[in-house]
C-alpha cells in the first residue's frame, strides 16, 4: 500500500490532490463512502479521520481558510462546505456556455463519450436549450457523415 493511501476493512482513500483529475466534491463522496463502507459511524470519528486523510497541503489550506478557528473544532460539514468554496467554486455561466458551443467531437470519439463530455459544461446552464444544441450537433454530424460517405463512394 502506498504511504498516501489509508486501508481498512474495505477499500482506500488517497490523499486530496488540488492539482489532479478529480474534484474535491468527488472526493467527499468516496470519503463518505469509505465511512459507510467501514462502518464508521460515529461523526468525530469521521471528523477525526477525514481531516488525517485528507492530506497535508489540503490541512494547511485548510487552517488558512478557518482562521482564527482550528479544524479541530469545527464541524466536519462547515470544513467540507469551506473547502468545496475553495477547491470547487461554482462555475462561471458565460465561461461554460463558451466551452458548450466549442466542443467538437473528435475523430475518434464515439457519440455517448461526445454526449457525455458535453453534459459537464452544460449543468451550468438552462438544460433545455442544452439539449436542443446537443440534439442539434447530432444531426449535423450525421448529416455530414452521410453526405461524406455518398461522396466517397
């Protein structure tokens, strides 16, 4: 077992990474998880263990963000909210409509990884309109393939 990872009963959890793949609302996830998983029940306990698993650069973020209050005594859902306003600020609209209307679908990219990809930008936005976009790309792309294919052969 590597040293950033905890083991228990069922499963690991690694250290919070600010600059990997996942979010830290993800990671809270697994986290409660872990807790369920390991029948830790008990919520200082819980408390107790996040903030070991967590990390140290996460905890040192951390005690800057609560200051002049310690981790320690604060409760672990007003820790999780305040590291989420850190780690996971809520996206800006125009910056995911931007990216919503740029996505292409790649060469080697099937239809449901397109979709998918497409759904992350769009949660910010009204999902109607969304949809309709989405319903629009798809038709533009089978269109296209359909007349490249009859110029083909």
């Amino acid at each position: 077992m590597d040293a950033g990872a905890v083991g228990c009963l069922y499963g690991t959890l690694e250290h919070f990474d600010p600059n990997g793949t996942t979010t830290f609302t993800r990671y809270v996830d697994r986290a409660k998880l872990f807790f369920r998983a390991n029948g830790i029940d008990d919520a200082d306990r819980q408390h107790d263990i996040f903030l070991t698993l967590v990390g140290a650069t996460v905890f040192d973020r951390l005690v800057d963000l609560l200051t002049p209050r310690s981790p320690a005594e604060v409760p672990l859902q007003d820790i999780i909210t305040s590291l989420k306003a850190h780690y996971d600020p809520p996206p800006s609209k125009r910056v995911q409509r931007y990216h919503f209307y740029k996505r292409t679908r790649g060469v080697a990219e099937s239809i449901s990884e397109y979709v998918a990809e497409l759904r992350i930008p769009s949660l910010a936005l009204n999902s109607r309109i969304c949809c309709e976009c989405m319903v629009g790309h798809l038709r533009y792309m089978m269109i296209s393939s359909v007349l490249l294919a009859d110029k083909l052969n």
